[in-house]
C-alpha cells in the first residue's frame, strides 16, 4: 500500500520543520559560546589593562615626588598625562575593553584620577586566583567592582618614616645618645659612690693637697 502524495508532503513538511528546529537550538548554543569566547578575552584584556594603569599610576606618583618632600600620593589629571615624554609611565591611553569606552574613574579629593574601572556591570567569569596586585578582586562578581588603583587593599603601604625591617633598638640614656643605662636593682648592685673604687682590697684614693699642706676644699 503505497502513501498517498498528500500524506508524503505533511511527513516532508515536518521533518523540514524539525530539521530548522534543531538548527535554530545548534546557533544558538554557538552563539552563547561564542559570545562566552568572547567575554573571557574581553575580561583578560581588562584585567591586563587595568593592572598596567595602577602601575603607571604608582610610577607616576614616584616619578613626580623625586626631590620633593610632599605628603600624600600624587595623581594626574588623565590617563594622557602618564603616556608623556620622556618617561612615560603608560604605552597608551586605553579604554574600558569590556565597554570600548571610557573607563569610570576614580579620583581622590582633589579630582586626579586615583584609579579606574569599568562601567560594566556583567558578571566577570573569573573571581579566584588573582595575581597578588590584584587580590583584592577575589570575589568580586561584578566588572564595575574590579577597581584598578593606587595605592590598593592588595599593596598596603607603610607609614611614611617606618623602617622596612624591624630591627632591635639600643637602650640609651635619656639625653646621652648611646650611653647605656646604670644597672638595676638585682643585676650587679647600685653604681658605686662616686670616688670609691668598688673594690674593698684597693684603698680610696687621695685627694691632692696645695703645696701649704692644706688639703683642696
């Protein structure tokens, strides 16, 4: 019994219809896979690129309080301020990849750019396992939380005038520097009394006469 050409064309009609079916579901999880592709190279670009602007940030502030005694950090104006000659502290003035525009940034209360960051808002895939620069993104789950600055929580910074390396200091005398303190009670006695010797074997010694006979008051 052979099927007749009305029933033939439905079957086509369906297996045509479930063919684009599946066609339809393959681009799409290509789609989400490449646009997957796409943000973790966007996100590495950004994470590269944020960590070169906090190192020119803490170059620059260096390089501009060689000689001069300022407190604080110093910051530019904009990013096209640390790519100047001759020592540059920046390659290129570089936009927010994730974006392709400007970065957000952050100033301190003067209104210099202290840092940058991007305007995202997506869900970066990474949140472990940073470099140390950078540690203080462990977590975050937002590309605009990813602050790129200087000074940052990853590179705490030491109180200006404290030594690097702790070391024991010499107990002085107050006023005399270097001399060291008398002795205490249950080390080796009081000090001796002045002109006397501490030894009982060895007489005191003589004080000096005039040539009258009379001893020096």
């Amino acid at each position: 019994m052979t099927a007749s050409p009305e029933r033939e064309r439905g079957v086509t009609y369906l297996l045509v219809m479930l063919a684009v079916v599946l066609m339809g579901i393959s681009v799409t999880v290509a789609a989400k896979q490449w646009k997957a592709v796409v943000q973790r190279e966007l996100e590495a670009e950004l994470l590269a690129r944020g960590i070169e602007i906090q190192a020119a940030l803490a170059l620059y502030s260096a390089q501009q309080k060689k000689g001069r005694v300022v407190p604080g950090e110093i910051y530019p104006l904009t990013l096209e301020e640390l790519t100047k000659q001759p020592k540059p502290a920046l390659r290129k003035a570089y936009k927010d990849p994730i974006t392709g525009e400007d970065w957000e940034y952050v100033r301190d209360p003067t209104g210099r750019i202290q840092g940058v960051r991007s305007k995202s808002k997506a869900e970066p895939f990474k949140q472990r396992d940073f470099p140390p620069v950078v540690r203080h993104l462990e977590g975050l789950t937002s590309y605009y939380l990813w602050v790129f600055q200087y000074p940052n929580p990853s590179t705490p910074q030491l109180p200006s005038g404290q030594p690097t390396t702790p070391g024991q200091p010499t107990p002085q005398t107050p006023g005399i520097p270097g001399l060291q303190p008398p002795p205490g009670p249950g080390s080796h006695g009081p000090p001796f009394p002045l002109g006397t010797t501490g030894n009982p074997a060895l007489p005191p010694p003589q004080i000096p006469s005039t040539p009258g006979g009379s001893a020096i008051p």
